[in-house]
C-alpha cells in the first residue's frame, strides 16, 4: 500500500464532511442543537475550502488534488472527483454561503428546524460533489443529490 492511498483528498473532504454533519444534525432531538452543528459544520467546511486554497497547487501537491474510485459493480466505471481553478472558486462562494444562509435563518421558528438545516447540509454536499466532480457520472450523481434536499 502508497502513501497516496493513506491520504484523503481535499475533494473528498468536501462532499463527505458535510454530507456526514447532515446525516447527524437529523439525529438531534432539539431543534437549537441542530442549528449550532449545522453552523458549526459550515464554518468547518468553509474552513476546509481556505486551507485548500493554500494546498491545491498541482505542481505542489498533485496527488491531494484528484480522488479516484473504479465501481465494480458498475463495469468498472469510474467515480473522479478533483479540483481545478473554477472547481476551487465555485467551491469557496458555496462554502462562505451557507454559513451566511444558516445566521441569516437562525431566529426562524421552523416547525422542525434540525430537519431543516440537515437538508441544508445534504445540499451543501451535493453542490461540493457537483463542483469537484470530473466526468459526466458524478457530476449527475451530485447534481441529483443537491436537487433531493431542496426539494424537501
């Protein structure tokens, strides 16, 4: 086993962090703990998206840049995620507006506000997946996972 393989990737940071902070913000039986973690999520991933700013130099840094997946179950097709320059930029305006979205809806009185801010986050990862995707598969896969949440 590489090195490489021990390493996860920036772009997979992106779509798998929010979408597991989504998945755990529908666990909250309170609907103002669900808030603070989907805040606090979004600031984590805004963060994450700053310090790839600093790391996402292909010459650098190639192999944090590219996540590949071979599907076995799909004849061998492959799932790519990766940065590139519009990818970074499409990527930092997601992750400073959900934070933005979360403290601007935080004094709403949602009926099941945890739920809420839980599909935000799924979108969140959704759109991450959609920006970092680098064939027509996952970039489809993303596309619909962000349009589930928001239709919810």
């Amino acid at each position: 086993m590489n090195a490489q393989n021990i390493w996860i990737t920036f772009p997979e940071l992106l779509v798998w962090f929010p979408l597991i902070a989504g998945l755990i913000c529908f666990i909250f039986k309170d609907n103002s703990k669900g808030r603070s973690w989907a805040l606090l999520a979004s600031i984590v991933t805004l963060a994450i998206t700053f310090v790839i700013s600093l790391y996402t130099d292909n010459t650098k840094y190639p192999a944090l840049n590219i996540a590949s997946y071979t599907l076995k179950y799909m004849n061998n097709g492959h799932f790519v995620l990766g940065l590139d320059g519009l990818g970074r930029i499409l990527t930092l305006l997601t992750a400073i507006s959900f934070p933005i979205i979360f403290v601007a809806t935080h004094n709403n009185k949602y009926k099941d506000a945890k739920n809420f801010y839980g599909l935000m986050l799924l979108a969140q990862s959704g759109l991450m997946g959609v920006f970092t995707a680098m064939d027509a598969l996952t970039f489809y896969f993303f596309w619909e996972l962000a349009l589930i949440p928001v239709y919810f």
